[in-house]
C-alpha cells in the first residue's frame, strides 16, 4: 500500500481561466475520460458535490475513485474560497454596527450575505481530502483519476491511498479523525460500517454508499444497518434514495452520525434570532480576527 500527495497544479492567480487547468471545459473534458457508465454515478456526483457546499466538511474520505473524485474535489476548492470570499463581506456588513455600538438586528442578518452565524467563520479550515483505491477493477476510471487531476489543478486537494479499504485504516494520517464525509462506492461497505464507523464524527457527520438497495447482498446490508439503528437508539439516521429507472447502480444511502451531536447558534422559537450575548462575541471575535489578519498582512 503506497500513499501519494497531490502536486500542485494551479496557475499562480488561483482564479479560473478560459481553457487553464481551472475553466470548466477543461473539467468537462477531464469528467468525460472518467465517465464509465455502467459505473452509474452520472447523477450521484453533481449530488455529492452538492452535499459538500452544504455540509462544507474538512475532513472528507473516499472509497473507490473515478467520476467522483473530481467532482469531490473541486467542490472542496469552491467551498474554501465561497468561505474566505463570505468571511471578508460578513466583516464588512458588521463593523459599522459595532464600531457604532448598534445592536444586531434583522436588516444586518438578511443584507448579504445573509443568513450567516458569525461564529462559524472564526473557525479557520484545514481541509483535507483522501481517496482510497487498490487500482485492481479493469472496468473502472480509478488508473485515469490521478492525471485527470492534475489537468483541472485540483492533484494539491487529494491525497491518494494505494491500497485495499482493510488495509488502509493505519494510513490514515495523523489528525485526520473524525471524518466529516466518507463516500465509500465500493463492495466494502459492510466492512467500513463496522470498522471505520468510529471515525465518523459524532456531531452529524455523514456517510454516504452507493448502489445497496437493489441487489440481495445490498438490501442485506440495509437490514444490518436498520437493526443496527434500533438497537442503538439516536446514534444515527438512515435515508436511502433511488434512481427507479436504472437496473443496478442505482440508489444512495446516506448515514448522518446524531450520538454527539453538539448545540448549534440558530433562531428561537418563531424565527426570532438571540442578537445579544454569545452571538455578538462571536462577532466581535469575527472582526477582531480580521484586524489580527490586517496587522500581519502589513507586517510582511
């Protein structure tokens, strides 16, 4: 079992260019050398990309690359550079309120971006992103994942684990628990519920398999999970979705982790928001970070 890093392979500005490694055709053109369709993940990865911008995970492990590997990963990017791009005009609408001493209220919380909990931007992200594949399945894209990378910039957001899912929990960096997201298309999925799932963080991390719901082994599975839930009340939810025009590879299960999940800064009973006390700290932290930020930046 080998583990390989990601080169880097952006240009310099780190903005999208026509026909540079980060222009969507040169994406499209990359996804097109991985599509394999009996693999069935044409609609299963813009969902699992779409999964990430909402769930904006840090720590995100793959089992069995291809088609969604880029799709992961660049959603990864967005998401880091979405946040960076949300915590500067987050600082911007809100220094005015409290370098006046204004209270909060419901015009600063829907001037965009709107919506947002200050608190979760004084978090800084160290995102880290590991795909596991042995290379052996002849029928899937997983020997083309590494090139496809590099052409689209994205090689620096993966590090890749050559080798069996069995083998594999001991290479797992140092750190990288709990995880966030784990999306395991691969036969092993029983295997990894039952080994890997401690790693699952505890405060809603998900765990997402491919294809269970329509072949014996799989719905086999399923039942293990369901029995699993009722036995060990509240420690997760189960939903399966599925694509009723396909004969195989065609359905999702989605685990979310509920055993620790922790108390989150949201509205109160009829919408109402608590402005004051720990919401207002958390935004003078916000601001107070981004002056520390300013002072550095001059500093160099």
């Amino acid at each position: 079992m080998t583990m390989l890093s990601g080169a880097r392979g952006v240009d310099e500005s780190g903005e999208r260019v026509p026909g540079g490694p980060n222009s969507d055709h040169t994406f499209r053109a990359a996804l097109d050398r991985l599509r394999v369709p009996g693999m069935g993940t044409e609609v299963v990865a813009p969902l699992l990309s779409n999964l990430i911008h909402m769930v904006r995970p840090t720590r995100v492990l793959e089992v069995g690359m291809g088609y969604t590997t880029l799709f992961l990963a660049r959603a990864l990017a967005e998401v880091d550079r979405a946040i960076e791009d949300e915590r500067q005009a987050l600082v911007e609408k809100t220094e005015p309120y409290l370098r006046d001493g204004r209270d909060l209220d419901e015009k600063w919380i829907e001037t965009t971006p709107a919506l947002l909990v200050p608190g979760f931007y004084n978090r800084r992200r160290a995102t880290r992103f590991i795909a596991v594949d042995d290379l052996s399945d002849e029928h899937s894209s997983a020997r083309r994942v590494g090139e496809a990378l590099h052409e689209v910039g994205l090689a620096d957001r993966v590090t890749v684990v050559n080798g069996q899912l069995r083998d594999c929990r001991e290479a797992l960096p140092e750190g990288f628990a709990p995880i966030d997201f784990a999306w395991v298309d691969a036969w092993e999925c029983l295997y990894f519920f039952e080994h890997f799932w401690d790693l699952i963080d505890p405060d809603g991390g998900l765990l997402v398999m491919h294809y269970l719901m329509t072949y014996p082994e799989g719905e086999a599975i399923l039942e293990y999970i369901a029995d699993s839930q009722r036995l060990r009340a509240g420690e997760f939810e189960v939903l399966s979705l599925l694509e009723g025009q396909k004969l195989r590879q065609n359905s999702l299960t989605v685990i979310r982790k509920t055993a620790g999940t922790k108390p989150k800064t949201y509205a109160e009973q009829g919408q109402v928001f608590p402005m004051d006390g720990r919401f207002r700290e958390e935004a003078n932290t916000l601001l107070e970070n981004a002056r520390g930020h300013r002072l550095r930046g001059s500093d160099r």
